[in-house]
C-alpha cells in the first residue's frame, strides 16, 4: 500500500470520528451556575471554579432586567416608590465666615485729657456690663472742674459745674461724694454707661489720652455677621432682607435662619466676585467671631418629578436609576436630570408618572448586577432592547 494511499485513508477516518463544531446564536451562551459573570461561546470549564459550563438561552431583551431573593431584598434594604410629582429648588452653597456685627459695635472714649492710671479689663473677650468699674484716669483739666464744682455756692455756676461732670462720665454718687469731701480726686474711677464683650483696647496703662480717644472697643455679640463672597450670577433673585440657611463648621447640625442684611454694589473687577453679609441671631453667645460658616441660597420651588439623591447613580457618561417590574425584577433605565440638590435630584425625561422606581439600596442592585453580568448596565443600549426615552407625561 502507497504512502500515498495511507495519508487519504488517515484523513478521511479522522473526518469521520470528528463532530461538526456548534455553531450558537446571538442569545445562546455557555454560562457557569456558580460564577454566572463567567459568558462563554465554547463549552468547557469555568476558569474561576472548574465547574462545567452550561448552555443557556438569554433574551436580549432582558438584559438590563436582574431579579434579586426576598433575602437580598431585605438585607440590602431595597426599598421602592412610586414616582410622583413634587418641588424642586436649586440650591447654591457660598463658603463665608462670622464676623462681629459692626452696626452693633460700641466705644468707651475719653471725654477729657489725661493718662490712664489702671486698666480693670486688658484682654479683648472680657464681658462688660453697665456700671462695672473699667479704668482710673489722672487728669488736670478734670480736677479743675471738680475744684469749681466744690467752690460754687448753691447757684446757678453749681448746677453748670455738676452737669459738666455728668458730660465728663462722672456718676451722681461720685459728685456727691465731691460735695462731702470738699476735695477734688487725683485719680478719678471711670464706670461704664453700656454693655458688651470688648473687641479692641488701643491703649495701655501709663498712655497719655486726648479728648475722644477710644479706651475700649465694645460689640454686642447676641448678634452677627456671616460675610461671604458671591458670584455676579448668583446674585440674581437674591435681595436684601431675604432668608437665607446658615450652617457653622463648628456646629454643622444646627441651622440658622439668617436675613441678608447687605450687598455689596461693587465687584472686584478681576474676579467679579462680591459681599454680602448675612445677619444671624447668636442668643447663647454659641457662635463666635472667626468660626467658618456656610450659606446656603435657595431659588424659588417650582413644580417637577424629583427621586432622593441616593436613587440616581452616576458614571460621568449618563446617570441611570433600578425601576421595579410588575413581575419583581429590576430593570436599569437611562434617565435625564435637572437641579440637584444634597438630598433631592429633579428627574426632566426617562421615567412616566405611577412607575415604581427603587429610592434606597440601587447601588447594591447595580453591584450585583456587574457581578453576575460581568458589565455595567447600559452599555449597549441597542442591544438590550431599551425603548428610547420618553418625555415626562403630566409635566
């Protein structure tokens, strides 16, 4: 027998005792019942747990569609809603700072030259109230008045030298006590008129003061000021009087209502940023001056379909949300959003009023789906199946 022969009759054996290799559909695949992310096109093995592997039929029409256990459900506490209409704001956070209230701001001054012998209070926070004893004062020229006021008679020159005292700071019972010594004070005590925290004090023991000079700086911190900077575009709608939110870095869970109390006409003209200053109510003195804050402006409400921020993921290509089926299956559905806001997104177009969409636990269906998928929903879009959006229907 030829070698020639031999090779014709090996090839034609082999021939014989081969199978036709399968040819699959579109939607047949082989998959791995433990590792259902595992998609073949060729039987075999899984590679992940060397189970064999399964020939299955898939609808692509389904693809987007995941069904979860009662178990999974509660676990994951998924829960749905049915979608409705609601109201939306748009929402706009400025980073600001609390500062004194300057309408709010008082001066202790000197009413006549002299040097300041002792100081009662020398650190700015220090509380004052009216009537407390705040610094002793050398001076000439109140001596001299003083001298008068003990030389005048019962007359009309005694009732001008005591009023001039009273204009100078000094109390009824200090020229009363003038009157019974018949002696003028070296050092004269200076009570304060006003209450408040100070703020300033510009001079120190031993300095020599004019008439007028500011001995301390008082504020009434009961009340204050958030200063922020503001954008040009942001100012729209925003007008003096308006309230606004206020949070405090250092008290984040405590909102404040506060008012705006001023604008700022004037842009820099670099940035074309400006001020405003919001007034906030601080009757604990539980804020202080310096603390960062955050202001946060609201527009008007307008009507619209909005699903809690949580219930709407996003990839940075499109967002999407877990629509619930009558059946019980979850189906991922490209949607369109407008304003958002920390706790609220306003949904334009992809979802109709009365479907039942999944507010809480659709990052875990989104998880579990690329786990047994082996890719993110919506993908392709045309392939599986997905109807093209429709606008809102009642909007």
């Amino acid at each position: 027998m030829s070698k020639y022969f031999i090779s014709i009759l090996f090839v034609i054996l082999v021939s014989c005792n081969s199978k036709p290799k399968e040819i699959l559909r579109e939607d047949e695949f082989y998959l791995c019942s433990m590792d259902p992310q595992v998609m073949e096109k060729l039987p075999g093995l899984c590679p992940i747990c060397k189970m064999p592997l399964a020939k299955t039929t898939i609808d692509n029409s389904k693809w987007n569609l995941i069904k979860l256990s009662k178990d999974q459900i509660k676990l994951g506490n998924i829960t749905t809603d049915t979608v409705r209409m609601g109201t939306v704001f748009d929402e706009k956070t400025l980073t600001g700072i609390v500062a004194v209230n300057e309408n709010l701001v008082q001066e202790i001054s000197s009413r006549f030259a002299g040097r300041i012998e002792k100081l009662y209070y020398k650190i700015p926070g220090q509380e004052v109230k009216v009537g407390d004893l705040i610094y002793e004062i050398y001076s000439r020229d109140l001596m001299l008045a003083e001298e008068e006021y003990i030389a005048a008679g019962n007359n009309a020159l005694k009732m001008s030298s005591k009023n001039r005292l009273l204009l100078w700071g000094l109390t009824e019972d200090q020229i009363g006590n003038l009157a019974k010594g018949n002696e003028a004070e070296i050092v004269t005590p200076i009570y304060s008129k006003v209450s408040g925290t100070i703020t300033d004090i510009p001079n120190k023991e031993g300095d020599y003061v004019d008439e007028g000079s500011v001995i301390f700086k008082l504020a009434d911190l009961h009340s204050l000021w958030v200063e922020a900077q503001i954008y040009a575009s942001d100012m729209n709608g925003l007008s003096e009087g308006d309230h606004v939110i206020v949070t405090t870095e250092a008290f984040p869970e405590e909102v404040i209502d506060g008012t705006v109390d001023f604008m700022n006409p004037e842009f820099q003209s670099e940035s074309k940023i400006s001020l405003i200053r919001v007034n906030i109510p601080n009757p604990q003195r539980k804020f202080v001056p310096g603390m960062m804050a955050s202001v946060v402006l609201k527009s008007k409400s307008h009507s619209a379909v909005t699903l809690p921020a949580e219930a709407v993921l996003q990839n940075g290509k499109f967002s999407h949300i877990w629509m619930r089926n009558p059946d019980g299956s979850f189906e991922a559905r490209k949607v369109e959003i407008g304003i958002q806001t920390q706790t609220q997104v306003e949904i334009t177009s992809g979802i109709r009023l009365g479907e039942v969409v999944v507010v809480s636990g659709a990052y875990l269906i989104y998880s579990d789906y690329v786990f047994k998928r082996g890719e993110y929903p919506l993908n392709d879009e045309e392939k599986a199946g997905r109807p093209k959006m429709k606008k809102m229907e009642g909007m």
